[in-house]
C-alpha cells in the first residue's frame, strides 16, 4: 500500500536557523510528489511539484529535492513567516488520481 | 484571478442530518477533487471529478457523494452525519488531471 511518512512531526527553529524537512513515501509508479504549505484554518497552499529522482526546486527560503524514497525541503535562513505546517503528497499509479498526504511537520521559527 | 472558493465557511450540524458542500473551481480548470482534513492530519482523497465524469474515489463510506456541474462546479454530499464526519472539507482544482491541484479555504464542518 501505497504510503507517506513526514518527519519530524514538530520542528522548532530560530530565526536564521537553517533546516531540513523529510518526506518518506513508499509507492508504485510515482507521477509526482508534492509540496504544500497550510497556515491554521486554511486550505493548503501550492509550493512544488517534482516529477523525477534528482530534480530541485526552489522558492526564497525553500528549496526541495527528491531522491527515489524520498524528497526533502530545505528552508534557508527562515524566518517567523514561514512558520507553517508543510505537507508532501505522492500522486502514484497509472489509474489513480488522488493524492495520498503524509501528516505534515508543523514549523515554529521564532525571532 | 479568483482562486478556489468554497461555500459555506463554517457549518453546524445535528448527527443524522444531510450537508451539502459547494466549490467552484479556479476558470479553466476542469478537474476538481475533495478532501477531508481531519484536525492534525493530512488531507484524506474523497473523490476526483473530471469533465464532469468520477475519475477516483477514497475510502469513504457511500454517505458521501459528489457531482460536478457543466460549468464545472461541484457539489459533495454527505447523509447520516456522524460525529466523527467533523472535519475541514477542502476542495481543490487543476486545469487537466488531478495534479497539480490547488486548493481553496476549506469548509469546517461541525457534527454535534
């Protein structure tokens, strides 16, 4: 069965304290994994998308890789702003057309 | 450009009654999916419209159902509420095939 594990769960970071969130996935035939960052109370928004092993994408402060068992987001000199909770989400198979999100890592950067 | 909207914001209902949940999609999008977020979770796959025909369906028991209308709006339903059907209820849209998809506020859905 296809499955998505994030970690860490919680990450506290200072201001300026550069990091590295995971995202594991175990599935068949991915088409794409997923980044998406979700503030309290409101719908996730879109960050990236990564189709292939070695492919990067950055965005200011964040930039995500993906390997073929995982994909990792790294956030440069943070700031309080980008506290969040970021979400990974795999789209696998050739009949499926959902995505499958892991729990997400909620994020505190403190000034 | 207009996102995702959802209607209702918020609701409340009683165990046992019927809800329907309204999304219309980005302009040109033709896809839309539902989600349900449960509080510190992750968003779990409901169903994927496209072309106003089922492309996909989660685990959801057949209380839920949805539909998507020839202007590519949606609607998702769900019968017998249970306490347990509390939850964020996100829509969201991609302009061909579920990915990438974006999606709206989310309707907050209380079953009391």
């Amino acid at each position: 069965e296809d499955q998505v594990t994030q970690s860490p769960e919680a990450l506290r970071l200072q201001e300026g304290e550069s990091s590295s969130l995971n995202c594991s996935y175990t599935v068949s035939g991915l088409r794409g994994l997923f980044w998406y960052r979700q503030d309290p109370g409101k719908g996730p928004e879109f960050l990236f998308t990564l189709y292939s092993a070695g492919e990067e994408k950055e965005k200011e402060r964040l930039k995500a890789t993906l390997t073929k068992k995982e994909s990792f987001l790294h956030i440069t000199a943070p700031k309080p702003e980008d506290s969040a909770t970021y979400l990974c989400a795999v789209q696998a198979g050739y009949n499926n057309n959902d995505m499958r999100f892991g729990a997400g890592t909620r994020l505190t950067v403190k000034p | 450009d207009a996102g995702v909207t959802q209607s209702p914001t918020h609701l409340i209902k009683t165990r046992g009654q019927h809800v329907t949940l309204r999304c219309s999609p980005i302009s040109g999008h033709k896809s839309v999916s539902w989600y349900q977020q449960v509080l510190g979770q992750g968003p779990q796959f409901i169903f994927q419209y496209y072309e106003k025909e089922e492309r996909g369906r989660g685990n959801f028991p057949d209380r839920f159902s949805a539909r998507q209308f020839p202007n590519y709006s949606s609607e998702l339903n769900v019968n017998a509420l249970l306490l347990g059907d509390s939850a964020l209820y996100l829509c969201a849209s991609s302009p061909h095939g579920p990915s990438p998809a974006f999606f709206g506020q989310g309707t907050r859905l209380t079953v009391v």
